[in-house]
C-alpha cells in the first residue's frame, strides 16, 4: 500500500478493479482493456502479494509480444515491488546475446519478462534453465492479459 501511495496510485481503473481481487485468491484470470488501462498493474499487484507472502526464485514469468513492452512491463514490476526487493530479469531476442541472457537468467530472478521465441531458446538450449517451479505465467498482448497460476 505504500508502494502504491507513494506512485500516486487512488483509484483503481476498471480492469484493475475486476482483477486484482481474483488475482489475489489465485484465480486465473482473463481481462480485455484498451492500452493504458493499467493492465499491467492489474496482474502485477496479484502477483507480487502472492510473492511477499511465499518468496521465492522463479515464481511468475510474463510472456511479452514485443522488446518494448518486455522493458515497460519489468519498469512496472519493479515500480511496484520496490520495497520488497523483486528481482526482475528481461529475455528478449536482439539485445544480448544469449550467453549473457543464460547467465542473468541463472541468478534466479523472481519474475522472468520474455518474448516466445527468446523464452523458447533458452528452455532448449541453456542448461538447468526451467520453468517447473513457476507459479504464475502470464500472457498479455496489446488489449488482453491472460493470467494463470500455476
């Protein structure tokens, strides 16, 4: 809530308003809200409760269909998850190369941002790298977020 406050964040929007409670019981959750509707704060919040009440490494990954939205979705995580200390880590194709991708992916990072194909790679290629202790996974694209606990 301070986190919150401090971000100047009153009022909820509408899919805020409709997810984040289902979020919160963990409930899978689907919303369809136009851009800069707060749709990322909408599965954020739910996820970084879920992670201040049982931390762990690993816990939520958030497929993006774009670099850009990867980058704004890991700048709203940590935002958010400031005062718990969340550790976000970005796997997108065309930045690093994937060595030095692997190598920030094995310091376990408690939400990994990645598009498909970059996330894909690395599940083939990087060795111990895994998604089986995932609680959350969440695929949003420009207008929809479908969240899903694991």
């Amino acid at each position: 809530m301070q986190t919150l406050a401090q971000l100047k964040f009153t009022t909820p929007t509408q899919i805020q308003a409709e997810c984040i409670v289902p979020g919160l019981d963990g409930r899978d959750i689907i919303g369809i809200a136009p851009t800069g509707s707060g749709k990322t704060v909408a599965f954020a919040l739910p996820i970084l409760q879920r992670l201040w009440d049982k931390p762990q490494d690993m816990f939520a990954c958030v497929l993006s269909p774009t670099r850009e939205l990867a980058y704004q979705t890991s700048a709203q995580f940590e935002a958010l998850g400031a005062s718990i200390g969340v550790r976000t880590v970005v796997i997108v194709g065309g930045d690093d190369d994937r060595v030095q991708q692997a190598i920030r992916l094995a310091k376990k990072s408690h939400i990994i941002i990645a598009t498909p194909g970059r996330l894909q790679d690395h599940l083939k290629a990087t060795k111990g790298f895994s998604l089986r202790n995932l609680k959350h996974l969440v695929r949003p694209t420009v207008s929809f977020v479908g969240v899903v606990p694991l």
